[in-house]
C-alpha cells in the first residue's frame, strides 16, 4: 500500500531513472505524483463526431487513420494525415513535421483535440492537433494484453485527464500511473483540516477530491473541469492555500504578541522629521508616515509593508521613520539588494541626514576587509545611528549596540521567504525588544497576490507621484532608426539632460547570460564613445565593477561629469537621477515588463519630460510585441503588474525561486483569488480558536500539518 510520502520511485512502473526524471519536476512523493493535475480534460464520452464538426471550435474528435504522408513544399516539410469516421473525412497537418512520418497507420484508431478550421477546398482541418494513438502501449516497456486492455479503457468512453508530459513521459503515462496509483492508496488519509472549515466551504473529502479531479464522474461539467471549479479542483486548491495563510496568520499574531518598541513621538521628534525635508511631502507620504509612526509608538513589534509604484519617493519616508528611531536613542538598519541601491541610499542618507547631524555609515560585502572591521566596530559600539547595507549587513551577524528599527527596500527582490529569514536575523540581533520592520517594495503587487506573499504583514500604500512629474513618452523603435535614436539623446544632451544606454537581462541563462550582457555593454560603450559621442562623456556601470569603481561612476553621473551611463540592469532598482531624462534600452523585448517598468522608473523623476525608447531587432516574440505594447501604452505599474502576472503566470512573476516564494502545486492566484481570500478568512478563523465550532484536538492538528508542509516546501524557514 502507498502512502502520500512514499517515494515516487515505489510506484510500479516507476524504477530509479524515472524517479530522477519526475524528481526533476519536483515530483518526489505519492502526495506529489497525487497532485500532478491535468492541466486539461477532454470529452471521449462524447466527442464530436467529424460530420457534425463546425470551423472555429476546439474539438476532441476520435477517429481511424486513412493514410498518411510527408510533401515537401519550397518552404517546409508538412506531414498530412487523413482520418474518418464512415464517410466523413477530416485532414490534420504538421509543419516541419518531418518525424511524424512513420508514426501512423491505417486502421488506428486515434484521439485528436485541435481547432477545426475550413480548409481551401470546401472541406475542415485541423493545424496541428493534438493526437494520441489509442490502444497502442509501447512507449514506456512492454505490456502484456491485459494491461493494454486495461489501458486502453482509461482512453475512450469516459472524461480523459490530459497531463502535461515531460521528455518522454506522455499524458497516457501519467493517466496510467497516476490510476495506478489512486488504486494502490493506503485507507488511511486523514483530513487535516478542521470539519467547521470543511463545512463552511462545503469540501470534498480528499481521497474524494484526488479520485475525481483525475477521474471525473462522466456527469461532471466540462466547463467546471476546464476552469478547475468542480468540487475536487477546489478541496485540493483551498488545501495548499490554507495551509499557506495559515503559516502566515500564525506569524503574524505571534509577532504582534512579541515585545516591541514603543518609540516616543515628541515634539523634538517631530521638529527633526521636518527638519530633514528638502521638498513637500506628498499627501500619500504625510499619510504613510502617520500609520509607519502609530505602529513605531505601539509596543508591538511594527511589521509593515510600503508599496509604492517606482518614483512614488519612499526613500524620504523611510529615513523620517529612521529619525524617529534615532532620536530615540536606536540604531537603524537599512538594507538594500544590490550594492549599487545600498550606494545610492548612503548617498541620498549623507546629503539628507548626515547633514543634520545624523552619523551614517555603508556597509557592504565588497568593503576592504580592514575598513569593514572599523565600521562593524562603529556600529557595535553604538556611534553609527544609521547603516546602509545590502543583505550582508544581516547576513553576516553584524552586531548592534541597539537596533531598533530595519527597513528593508525593493523587498520584491528578497521575496517572502527571505524576508522572514532576515526577520528572523534581525530578532536574534536583539537583546530585549524587538526591532520594527519596515519593507519597501516598488512592485505594485495585486491585492490577491499581496494576501500571499505579505499576508504577514500590515500594508501601506503610496498611491500619488510628487508633484511636476510628467509621465515619461514611451516609444518602441527598431534598430534600422538607432541614428535618429542617438541624435535625439545628443539634443537631450545639449538641452543639459542625460541618458541611460541599457542593456538588458536577458533571462535564459544566469551564468552565460550575465557574460552577454556584460560583453554587450562593454562594446556598445566603446562604439558609443569612440564613434557615436566622441565628445560626449560616456560612462560604464556593470555589476562586475568592484564597489569603489561603482561608487566613482555613479558619482560622476550623479554630478553630470558622465553624460551618457552605458549600464547592465544593475541600475534597474533606486537609482535616483533627476537630470536623466532619456532612457534607450536595447533588445527591449526580451525583458520582462515588471523589469522593464523599473528600468523606465529611473527616468522621468525631475520636472522635465522623459522619453524612454524600447529598441528591438530582428524577429519579435507574439508576447515580446504585447510586453512593448504595454510600456507604450502605461505608465501605471499596477496596470503593467496584472498584465505582466497574466502573461506569466504567477510561478514567474517574480522569479520564483530566486524570489522565494512559495510555489504552488495546484492553485493559480490568479484564477484562485477567491479561494485565497477564503483561505485566509478560515485561517484567520483556525488561529482565534478553540470555540464551540473548532476544539484544540483539531487546531493543534492543523498546525501540525502546516509546520510539516511548510518544512517540506520551504526549507529552512521555520512558522510558528
Ligand atoms: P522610490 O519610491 O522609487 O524609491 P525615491 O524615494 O527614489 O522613489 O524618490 C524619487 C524622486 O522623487 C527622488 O528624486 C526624490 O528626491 C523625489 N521626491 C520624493 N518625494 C518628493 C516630494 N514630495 N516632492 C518632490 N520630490 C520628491
Ligand atoms: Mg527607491
């Protein structure tokens, strides 16, 4: 009998190599196997007959092979296959589809799913179908007849589950051992949520909800099954969220229950906090300090996010929360994700604070080892009141003499899981009282996706620009026009302005990627200086510089001594220089548009007019068009961030693993907003227990099986 933990490996059919290959798709128990849904179903109880098919619908047809070949046309191979039912006939097509010649033939019986299409001659077509030989069982080993038999009952005659194959695993592979599996389950699968949650939403039971959403019951609604809102698509898609919110729920009362800093909002506080301001605050800023400074006074711990579109000017609000923190006799920790945005805020920190009196320092990874040591000393003994940091500074156990307040920026770098990492460093930094936690984020997340990811935290949001900003003109060029495109970043010049030249990340590969972009830059700056603008200065940022190299180039264009800064994403976050008013970014579309909404924020930050030109050559992706036509047509980064998520998915959106977020098996918080929503409703509900709906016996079991998943999917982070 099998267990959800049993290793995938112990599944008949599955030996050592197959186990490596579904490990590789993060498929490493019965429970995950379990929980490999098929993305579609198709109708084989019954599907459409080739007589009664229509042009321009989506179709499962099941019909005989006729005949079959290959014909070369100048251009391409294309392989025609013709099927029938009696007389009816229906011709299939594949371009370049020089492989699929002996694939067929005649008397098979066949599964097609396709768009039905009029062809020229009167008659339909499919383009491309998708097509599964029925009753034929040799892909994986051999089988014996009564397997075959088996099999091929799995095929016809009932709601198919279609599954996403890999390498050489097809959707019948899986249909076959996914089957296997659900009939080898052990009787044993208890229900970890608590029977009022099941009751208020009405949940299946899940052996029900595992049996079914593989196999439904030929009853059930295809339109349901195809947007995963049968009964059994919601049970197993509430779980996984559940479970989630319910990690986040905990977190959050446990650190609301922990001791905090009650920090005293004076009149000599409050003098400094205006003191410090070089302009007006915005409404939105004078609002978001009001809630920053209540949950500073509060003695509970401040866990607050501050999202604000790039541009927003969060990085004022953070240091006024910083002096309140100072004046109070504490120690600030501000901590960047690159070393070019923790340069850049100890810049910004000098001219603002450090001119009131405030003492800052920077400490960074790259720092000289002699010079790091004086400044880990500084902020041990307490002089240092602000440091400006990238992750190391928490990474490295740097002590304080008494932090008292860590504002983390551009938090969508970090992501969740890294994030309560840092938390959970900046608590052991401590003596008695733990410090407040200000994350700042530039990515307008999507409320739905918020609940996830922060659903810890408390938010506040920057929804208004400074004054005097225009929106930057966004155009989308191709590469033939680059001289007009250079000649209009010379006038931008001559009228005093200054241009970013961006080469972008192009995402496949890390390693050889970052190389590329690196080579790139680095030709495009010497063409750009030695032939383009030989008498203009044209400056280098890459992230290999080391930090002094760094600091000096961004110094200078920050002065206007560089007038044209030739840079690598480096400079996607932060960077904050109001005379740069033209950005043109190469290759354009094969940015994401989250990233390339952050690149345009660096522009358009003064009063003058911005222009952002998105350069692209050769052949553009249908998508890489679409993402183009997005940054043309918004400025708004809520609007590109719900494009962006739809284009996606949500699994990307961020970047999942180097984001750390939680990966999801089978929710979509996309399409599952609602479930979410619901989730954190109950799991909210589960925390306030026990009451006369819920008993210890059923929390305590939930929160077991919450720290057991959370261990499992999230490694080291520890919930609760
Ligand atoms: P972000 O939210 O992207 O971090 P910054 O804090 O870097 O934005 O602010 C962007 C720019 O706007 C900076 O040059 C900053 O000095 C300026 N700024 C911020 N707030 C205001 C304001 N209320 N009035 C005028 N300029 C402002
Ligand atoms: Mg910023």
């Amino acid at each position: 009998m099998l267990e959800p933990s049993t290793p995938v490996q112990y599944v008949k059919g599955i030996g050592p190599r197959l186990a490596e290959v579904l490990a590789a798709k993060g498929l490493a128990t019965v429970d995950d196997l379990l929980h490999y849904l098929p993305f579609r179903y198709e109708d084989r109880l019954n599907p459409r007959s080739v007589a009664e098919l229509r042009a321009g619908e989506m179709a499962t047809v099941i019909a005989e092979v006729r005949n079959s070949g290959l014909f070369r046309t100048r251009r391409m191979p294309i392989f025609q296959l013709t099927v029938g039912q009696g007389r009816s006939k229906l011709k299939c097509l594949w371009f370049n589809a020089a492989y699929l010649q002996d694939r067929f033939q005649p008397g098979q019986m066949l599964a097609l799913y396709g768009k039905v299409e009029a062809d020229r001659d009167g008659g339909l077509q499919i383009i491309q179908p998708q097509v599964e030989i029925l009753g034929d069982i040799n892909e994986e080993g051999g089988a014996d007849e009564a397997e075959k038999k088996a099999a091929a009952s799995l095929e016809i005659g009932r709601i198919v589950p279609i599954y996403e194959s890999t390498g050489k695993l097809t959707p019948r592979w899986f249909r076959r051992i996914i089957r296997w599996t659900l009939e080898n389950l052990g009787p044993d699968l208890p229900d970890p949520i608590p029977a009022a949650v099941r009751a208020h939403l009405s949940l299946a039971s899940p052996r029900e909800a595992l049996w079914k959403v593989h196999w439904p019951d030929a009853g059930e609604s295809f339109a349901d099954l195809q947007s995963s809102r049968t009964a059994a698509h919601i049970r197993l898609i509430f779980d996984e969220l559940f479970f989630i919110e319910l990690g986040l729920e905990l977190k959050r009362r446990e650190q609301k229950a922990q001791t905090g800093i009650a920090f005293q909002l004076t009149d000599a506080v409050r003098a400094a906090i205006k003191k410090i301001l070089p302009f007006h605050p915005t409404a939105a800023q004078k609002r978001v300090l009001k809630e920053i400074a209540t949950d500073m006074q509060l003695p509970s711990p401040m866990r607050r996010l501050l999202q604000g579109d790039v541009g927003s000017g969060k990085t004022i609000v953070a240091f006024q929360a910083a002096i309140i923190a100072i004046e109070n006799g504490y120690q600030v920790a501000l901590m960047a994700p690159t070393e070019i945005l923790a340069q850049q805020h100890y810049f910004s920190a000098r001219q603002i604070l450090e001119r009131a009196g405030y003492r800052i320092v920077l400490l960074t990874g790259s720092l000289e080892a002699g010079r790091k040591r004086d400044v880990r000393r500084h902020i041990a003994q307490g002089n240092a009141q602000l440091v400006v940091g990238t992750h190391a500074l928490i990474q490295d156990r740097v002590e304080f003499e008494n932090l008292g307040l860590v504002v983390v920026d551009e938090q969508h770098r970090f992501g969740v899981l890294q994030r309560l990492k840092l938390m959970k460093k900046s608590d052991e930094s401590a003596k008695t009282a733990e410090p407040d936690v200000l994350v700042m984020t530039a990515t307008p997340i999507p409320r739905t996706l918020a609940l996830t990811l922060y659903g810890d935290l408390d938010v506040s949001v920057l929804d208004e620009l400074p004054p005097g900003r225009t929106p930057v003109v966004t155009r989308s060029v191709p590469d033939e026009r680059a001289p007009e495109v250079w000649d209009f970043v010379r006038k931008q010049i001559s009228a005093g302005h200054q241009a970013y030249v961006v080469y972008p990340l192009i995402e496949e590969n890390p390693k050889t990627t970052e190389e590329r972009e690196l080579k790139a830059a680095q030709q495009m700056h010497r063409q750009l200086r030695e032939k383009i603008f030989p008498n203009l200065h044209v400056g280098l940022l890459h992230g290999r510089l080391d930090a002094d190299e760094k600091e000096h180039v961004m110094r200078e264009f920050q002065q206007g001594k560089i007038e044209i800064l030739v840079a690598t994403t480096v400079i996607e976050v932060g960077v904050d220089v109001p005379n740069a008013t033209i950005m043109v970014i190469e290759h354009a579309d094969r940015f994401g548009l989250a990233q390339l909404h952050q690149l345009r924020g660096r522009i358009g930050r003064g009063a003058a007019k911005s222009y952002c030109v998105l350069m692209h050559g050769g052949k553009v992706s249908e998508e890489g068009e679409r993402r183009l036509n997005a940054m043309v047509q918004s400025n708004d980064g809520f609007q590109i961030a719900e494009l962006d998520l739809e284009l996606r998915g949500p699994g990307e959106f961020f970047g999942t693993k180097q984001a750390g977020i939680p990966s999801f098996r089978v929710a979509n918080i996309i399409r599952d907003r609602q479930l979410l929503e619901a989730a954190k409703r109950e799991a909210a509900f589960v925390i306030s227990g026990p009451n006369a709906e819920i008993s210890n016996d059923e929390i305590d079991r939930a929160l077991r099986e919450m720290r057991a998943r959370w261990a499992l999917s999230y490694g080291l982070v520890e919930v609760g």
